[in-house]
C-alpha cells in the first residue's frame, strides 16, 4: 500500500513496471498526467488493467456526506 503523501505512486510504479509485463491498477481514478509521467513504461507493456473504485460511470450518484469544519 502506498499512501502517495510519503511515497510517490509514480516513483515505485517507474521501478516496478517492465517492458512485456502486466500492469493492474485499483484506484478511483487516473488521470492523463499519470499516464503521461508513465508513459514510457506503460508503452512498453504487454497488459494494463484498471479498476475503477468509485462509480466512475454511473448516473446514479452517491449522496455527499456532510463535512463538519
């Protein structure tokens, strides 16, 4: 698990990721940046998988939960 805060996403997938090899990925997004500053790893893979973990695509949205401040 990588809070993205004291480590960087990024950094550790640019480490991990080699070419002809699988990626998934599980998270509420992932913008064009990200892919940009990935791009020449993830051009280099076999597979890339993404789960979206909030309904992205849905026209039903989820009631805000009130923020107390």
């Amino acid at each position: 698990m990588i809070d993205n805060t004291s480590r960087i996403v990024r950094d550790d997938l640019a480490q991990t990721i080699r070419a002809g090899g699988k990626v998934a990925v599980a998270a509420a997004y992932f913008s064009i940046y990200a892919f940009e500053a990935l791009k020449e790893q993830l051009e280099q893979v076999d597979q890339f998988r993404f789960l979206f973990t909030s309904p992205t695509f849905t026209s039903v949205k989820p009631d805000r939960a009130m923020r107390e401040f």
